[in-house]
C-alpha cells in the first residue's frame, strides 16, 4: 500500500515559538486518521502546510507524491481540504455554492449539474438544494462544506474539527458520512476534540503535544504500549480481607487498591495474561471466595490521550 501523506522532519517557527517540531508522520492510501491532541499542539498548522497554505520552517511534506512547496497546483489538486470555520456566502443558493467551487477546479458546465446532486445526495442535503446557504443550521453547512470538498474527486480529504460546534445527531451523521466516504476508498486526516468519535472511526491516530508526535499506529497498539499491565476491579459477598491476602502472594498481582472503593470492592492490576488469570479466578473460588464479578476495566482513547499529553485537554 502507498504512502499518500509523508512528512520529514517538518517544523515551523514563529520567532522563538516552535509551533512543529521535526514531524515525522507518514499514512496510507485508504487510511483514516484522527489527529489528536490540545489547543495549540500544531494540528492545524500541519493542515495548513499539508494544503499549501502555509510555508514550513524546515523539512518536507509530499501529498499524493507531490511536493507541497515545490508543486502545490497538482497538491491542491489531489486534496480536498475542510477547514475549521464556514466562510460566509450570503446570497447564495446551495446548489451555487457548490457550482461555483466546481468552476474553480475547471470541471465543464455539462457535467456540473449531476454532479452536484450527486454530492448532495451523498451528504442528505438534496432537499435544500434551492436553500440559500445562510439559511442552513450549523450541521447542515458542515455537510454542505463537505460535499465541497469533493468537488473535484479528490484523494485525500483533509479536515480540521469537522465535528466543531455540532449537536449529538449531527456529529453522528457526520461520523456516518466519514464512514461512507471511507468505503468509497477516500483517505481521510481529520483532528478532533472528541475522542470517543475518533476512537469509533480511525484506522489509527496521530497524537501532537506542543509541535511534538508523541504517538502513532493504532489505537489497540499504543494502549498496550502505554499500559503493561491490566487493571482487575473485584467485588464480591462480605470482607475482602481474604482475598486481599490472597492477591499479596499471588505472582503478577502488582498495586493493589482498596482506598476510595466500597468496602466490598478491591482493583489490583495483573502482569499475567489470560491463562494466569483465570487460574487467579480459580484460585480464588477454591479458597471459597464469593466472588460478585471479576472484571478487566477498558482503557478508552481518553485514557491514552491524557497519559500521552500530561493530562493537558483544552
């Protein structure tokens, strides 16, 4: 599989503020990428150099095997780039709007009109084809932007907080629409703020913190990486003193908590894999434990993101 995206040692500087420092990323044709991390961490700059709309300092960025300093025509070409604003187009009706971005990438009048009841088809706006754009609710300019950006059949779509501002359903239809998008085989590199959202959709993440990648890959991979060892919560009938005891002579049980958990609840976390500890199970119910429940606790995206970035969510 090709690389559509590769970045060497890109930085930017802004006098003394490194904004990027030294990046090193590279995503395949077909991938979808969520791009995390706080206010400030250099997401959008990254965007901007990607869309040529900002110089870097040093290093290179190629896009679809395009240099984006040398030859930003045939970049902007193969990118369809959704920022995070709406620009303002009073007076103009939604099948214009996206007409008008159609005529900029050249595409014949002829083909202009099914075209964009495709797009709209695609992001459900058909119905407000004859709308004027300032008239639409902030999810529906969101896909409308979005129809925009594919104008032109792009490769690749980038996009900075597509789910900004947006309500429950209309971030759910936008996650449907990525979804259908990415089995239409768009590469997708978008940043987000909401996590669980990223978490549901990516293939895998980037994750920034002031200028600096501090991960990347998948998401199962870097919460192994970040997490040796699993986190058992136990409750169970009566004391837990016996198991207690129990658990401070088992081997791979490390940093066993009872403060702050009722006091029929205990979490420890365990070294071993599956087979030690079901035999930790066993063992337990052969001492006559009453076990309530024995369960591994699931570490979210949010988990990863705030141990990867200092605990800094802005």
């Amino acid at each position: 599989m090709s690389n559509i995206i590769e970045i060497e040692g890109l930085s930017k500087r802004y006098g003394d503020l490194v904004a990027l420092n030294d990046l090193n990323l590279t995503i395949d044709q077909g991938a979808v990428v969520g791009f995390i991390g706080p206010n400030g961490a250099g997401k959008t700059t990254t965007m901007r150099i990607l869309t040529t709309l900002l110089q870097p300092s040093s290093g290179t960025a190629r896009v679809a095997g395009y240099d984006v300093a040398q030859n930003p025509d045939a970049v902007r070409r193969a990118i369809g780039y959704m920022p995070d604003f709406f620009g303002v187009y009073d007076d103009m009706k939604v099948w214009e709007y996206l007409d008008f971005f159609a005529a900029c990438y050249d595409i014949p009048p002829a083909t202009r009109h099914g075209m964009i009841d495709d797009l709209l088809g695609l992001v459900d706006l058909g119905h407000k084809k004859e709308q004027y754009v300032e008239g639409l609710s902030r999810g529906m300019k969101q896909r409308l932007c979005l129809a925009r950006t594919l104008t032109h059949d792009p490769q690749l779509l980038i996009l900075d907080e597509p789910a900004s501002g947006l309500d429950p359903r209309a971030r759910i239809e936008m996650r449907e629409l990525l979804r259908e998008l990415q089995n239409m085989g768009k590469t997708i590199f978008f940043s987000s703020h909401i996590l669980s959202e990223i978490a549901d959709v990516c293939t895998s993440i980037a994750i920034l913190e002031a200028g600096n990648l501090v991960a990347h890959g998948n998401i199962e991979q870097i919460r192994r990486q970040l997490r040796a060892n699993r986190t058992i919560h136990v409750r169970l009938l009566g004391e837990r003193e016996p198991l207690v005891n129990l658990l401070q002579t088992s081997p791979g049980v490390v940093h066993l908590q009872t403060d702050d958990l009722p006091a029929d609840s205990l979490r420890f976390d365990f070294s071993g894999d599956d087979v030690a500890l079901s035999e930790l199970i066993q063992t337990a119910v052969s001492h006559h434990i009453p076990l309530v429940s024995f369960r591994e606790e699931e570490h979210d995206l949010e988990d990863v993101f705030l141990q990867l970035t200092k605990g800094v969510v802005n």
